[in-house]
C-alpha cells in the first residue's frame, strides 16, 4: 500500500472523527452539525424546525417589539 493510499484513509477516518470533536466542543452535541437528510428545513444549528415553532416564535417577537416600544414611550425625552 502506497503512502498517499495510506494517507487517504487516515484522512477517510480522521476528517468525522474531527468534525465530530469541533461539534461537541462548541456545540455540546456532537451530531447536531450533521445535516438532516429527511429533507426537512432546518436552521442553522442543523436542527429541524417546526412551522408550529416557527409562527410561535414570530408572535413572541411581535409582542416584544410591542412591549419595547411602549418602555421607549415610557421614557422621558430631552
């Protein structure tokens, strides 16, 4: 076996097993980086994500919005 065989699979094997450590170092979860391959949308994190969640979460940041413009008007101006 040639040096660049060798080579290839120490990198076949090396390559996951380093992008499994950099996920659980920064991440916690290991497998989260993995791509879903369910063909579900998913956000950054690489986690699915549900459009029930979804609508939650813009309502919540529709609220906030409301309740942050009305402490501004609650502010006194110069």
């Amino acid at each position: 076996m040639t040096g660049c065989a060798k080579f290839f699979i120490f990198l076949i094997i090396a390559a996951p097993l380093a992008f499994l450590g950099a996920n659980y170092v920064n991440h916690g979860d290991p497998f989260a980086g993995i791509p879903s391959l369910s063909g579900s949308s998913s956000d950054s994190s690489g986690e699915a994500v549900d459009n029930t969640d979804t609508q939650s979460l813009e309502k919540r940041i529709r609220d906030l919005e409301k309740e942050l413009q009305e402490c501004r008007d609650k502010l006194p101006t110069e």
